[in-house]
C-alpha cells in the first residue's frame, strides 16, 4: 500500500520552530512537496524537493527549509521564525510532473498535520 504519513505538527509561539516529517511507505518517489491549508483558504504551494534541487513558496523562502533522509524515505520541512499566518494544515505529496506549484500534479496525498501558530 502506498502511503505519505505527515506527523510533527504543534502548537508555537510566533518565532518559533516545528518539523514536520512526510514519512513514505509502499515505494520511492522523486519528489515530494508541501502544501498547506488555512482555515476558509484554498490550499497552496508550500515546498518540494526532487532529487537534486528545492523549491519554495515566497512566503516561506528563508524561513523554512525542506530536506529529506532517503534511507528513512522520509521528508521534512523545517519551519522556523513561524508567523500566525502560518497556521494551517500542512500536507505532504508526491510529485507526478508538471508544475511544482499546481495541487494537481501531486498524488498519494496525506492526512495532514495542523500547525497553530499563537501571536
């Protein structure tokens, strides 16, 4: 069965630091990304990462950084300097090809992990 499994999410002060982790099983991917979604807002681009390069969502550029532990097959999004409009549900998927940032060139989609960041 092929599975993305986000854990890490939290509640944090604004300037604080979360992981968040996409743990894959069932096969390997080249590349998985990051979205979230806030309350009454669509969902959006947050982060991905290929073999060889990452991507990011210029709200978040230079405050998070996506990385990944393939012997784990596992993906992470280091999120640091949080901002109340941070908080939202964050996903994890996997890339088909196409634009890094269209929701629909992603599949194996995860449950989410919520993230709220307190001002």
């Amino acid at each position: 069965q092929v599975q993305l499994v986000e854990s890490g999410g939290g509640l944090v002060q604004a300037g604080g630091s979360l992981r968040l982790s996409c743990a894959a099983s069932g096969r390997t991917f080249n590349a998985i990304g990051w979205f979230r979604q806030a309350p009454g807002k669509e969902r959006e681009f947050v982060s991905v990462i290929t073999g060889g390069s990452t991507v990011y969502a210029d709200s978040v550029k230079g405050r998070f950084t996506i990385s990944r532990d393939n012997a784990k097959s596992t993906v992470y999004l280091q999120m640091n300097r949080l901002k109340p409009e941070d908080t939202a549900v964050y996903y994890c998927a996997a890339f088909k090809g196409g634009s890094y940032r269209t929701i629909t060139n992603y599949e194996y989609w995860g449950q989410g992990t919520q993230v709220t960041v307190s001002s």
